[in-house]
C-alpha cells in the first residue's frame, strides 16, 4: 500500500486528543497511513506488507509538524496570559524550571532561571530546558558528567496575593518523542490495550495529553471554585486583542470535553495519593490538559519527581509501552518506526517479519 492523501474520517468524540491536535493535513495523512496499514497488517499477519514512503513528502510532514507543535505551544502561551491577566491581574513573573539528571549516578537537580515574554517565544521550551541543563557538569565523586532533561515546564509566579488562592501556574509541552510515542499510543488505543490487561491496569496513569496547564492553588475549596470559574469563562474581543488572539467562537471561552475528580475518596483516589480535577478543553482549536492541584498535594509529587531516578514518571511511561510491545510485537515496530521517520532517519530501517520499508526520492 502507498501513501497518499487521504483524509481521516474517525470521529472525534472517540478520538484520542492527538487526533485533534494534529490538524496538519499532511500529518494527518501519515497517522492515517500508518494506522491503515496497521489494520491491514493485524487482518493479514502472514502476508507480505509494504510500506511505501517518499523522502520529499517525509520531509514536509517533519516541517508540518513542527509547525504544528509550535502554534500549539504559541497558543498555550497565549491562554496562559489570559489566564493570567484573567485570575493574577497580570501580574506574575515567569521562569523556565528545568529538572536534569546526571548521566552517572542519575542524581537529579533544578535549574530555575528567570524568562522574559520574548523567550518564551522566540525559543520552543524544550530549546529552554535542554538549554539550561546543558550548560552543567556533574562531580560523581570520581569524574565530572554531563547532565540530561528529565522534565521542564514554565511557571507564571504570581506577584501578589490573588482571590483564587493560585499559588503558581505551569504550562509544559510534551518532547517531541514523547509525542510520536503518543501516535503508537493512539494507532494500537494503548488506552484500551491497558485496561484490558489486569496487570497493565494500574499504569493507565502514565498516558498524557501534549500540551497542559497545572494552576497550584491552596487547598480542595480553592481547587472546585477555580474549576468551575475555567468552565464558565467567557473573554471579550478587547480582552483577547490584548494578547493578539483573534476574537472567534473558539477563543471566546473554553468547550470542556472530559472530567476527572480526583479529589473525592467516594469517586476514587489515584493510588498514588496524587490529587486534583483534571479536565481536557478545546480551545482555538487545541486540545489542552487543565490541571488544578493543592498546594500539599503539588509539592509532595514535586519532591518525588525531583528525587526520582529510574523510578521517574517518563520511565514509568516507557515501561509501560515495553511491557506492552513484549506481547505485541507490532507496537513495538511501529515505536521504532516513528523514530526511524522522524528523530533518527539517518540509521538503518527497523525490521519486522511480515513488512517490507520502501522510500523512494
């Protein structure tokens, strides 16, 4: 089968975010490929499947995503500014906040460095925290190493007490593997892939959206008043000029697709004790995680996170997708796949038993 373009006809009430997140035609396009020819492939696992690619056609998908990421991280900076003006008056300061790991001994430290609007802008944030960490050298005690990013975020410190109890804001955008490990996710619905294995039930947790907010505010009183002041906002054509966001129906307030409560023992806490009301909202036309957390319970996982080595979030993540490519082998392909295509296109094409790779110029 060769790939052409093709539009993608999934509804999106059963979707998974990326799907609306990806909004470029040609990004859709290969999604759609892919997860055609994955069902052609478990219709048909003895037979000869080819995969057809062109390297002119690769590379514009590669220039369409990474405009992609970029209005959607250029949108999420804008929300958080009406978030701000809207709940701190605008007056915040903000800081890119960078978690590295030493190479060695996988000690983890934090850089925050204070940012102006037009670094936020004019570098993605992931640029930010490699940036940040890169510029450290780690004494193991024998030798000096290198530091990795672990995680980065940027935070909108507020500048004085406001009604809403918001201690911090934080916005973060997921690396750019991590975002085609979310495309496996959705072509195989890791989701339901989960909650069918007993085993695997309890790690569903570590499945994120690509773009999210988290607002800190004081504690669960604070957290259901802010929740619901997000469901009803509504901002006006001046309001949304003030931060060159077109006045629309899409920009005007935000259309809540989901809740979670984590906050109610009755509904269910996470077993990790980690609590908060966890909502997805579309807005300018971008899927985006809203998050809103207690203090207590926010720096409690923040020490963990910070501590963590092999234990960390993301590695949790990827044992997840490994424990899941052990008994499906094809997910794990398609993982190599994406990287192959996208993040190291220069290294030998991965293999598998019933597929053939073919790129032509």
């Amino acid at each position: 089968m060769r790939w052409t373009h093709a539009l993608s006809t999934r509804d999106h009430g059963t979707a998974s975010p990326l799907w609306l997140v990806a909004d470029e035609p040609l990004v859709n396009d290969l999604v759609v490929y892919l997860d055609e020819m994955r069902r052609r492939i478990d219709a048909a696992p003895h037979t000869r499947h080819t995969f057809t690619f062109s390297r002119s056609r690769l590379q514009k998908v590669r220039s369409a995503f990474a405009r992609m990421i970029r209005q959607g991280e250029t949108r999420l900076h804008r929300f958080c500014e009406l978030a701000g003006e809207t709940f701190l008056d605008g007056r915040y300061a903000l800081q890119s906040v960078a978690i590295g790991s030493a190479v060695t001994t996988k000690e983890r430290f934090t850089v925050v460095q204070d940012i102006t609007a037009g670094d936020l802008y004019s570098h993605t944030d992931l640029d930010l925290g490699n940036r940040q960490v890169q510029r450290f050298r780690y004494f193991d005690g024998q030798r000096w190493s290198r530091a990795t990013l672990v995680a980065n975020v940027v935070e909108y410190q507020p500048e004085a007490i406001n009604d809403w109890r918001i201690y911090k804001m934080v916005s973060r955008i997921k690396a750019e593997e991590q975002i085609w490990n979310k495309v496996v996710d959705t072509i195989f619905g890791l989701d339901r892939l989960v909650q069918m294995d007993k085993q695997l039930r309890h790690l569903n947790r570590f499945v994120k959206d690509v773009f999210g907010v988290k607002f800190v505010v004081g504690d669960t009183a604070a957290v259901r008043a802010l929740h619901q002041s997000l469901l009803a906002l509504e901002w006006t054509t001046e309001h949304l000029a003030r931060h060159k966001v077109p006045a629309q129906p899409s920009t005007r307030g935000m259309q809540c697709l989901e809740v979670k409560d984590y906050l109610d023992a009755r509904r269910g806490l996470k077993a990790s004790g980690w609590q908060a009301v966890k909502s997805v909202f579309q807005w300018w036309d971008t899927m985006i995680e809203v998050q809103v957390q207690p203090l207590g319970n926010y720096l409690q996982e923040r020490e963990r996170l910070t501590k963590e080595s092999h234990a960390g979030f993301k590695a949790k993540r990827e044992d997840l997708r490994n424990q899941i490519a052990a008994t499906v082998p094809l997910f794990g392909f398609y993982r190599d796949l994406l990287k192959w295509l996208f993040l190291a296109p220069d290294s030998p094409a991965p293999a598998y038993a019933a597929v053939r790779i073919v790129v032509k110029d």
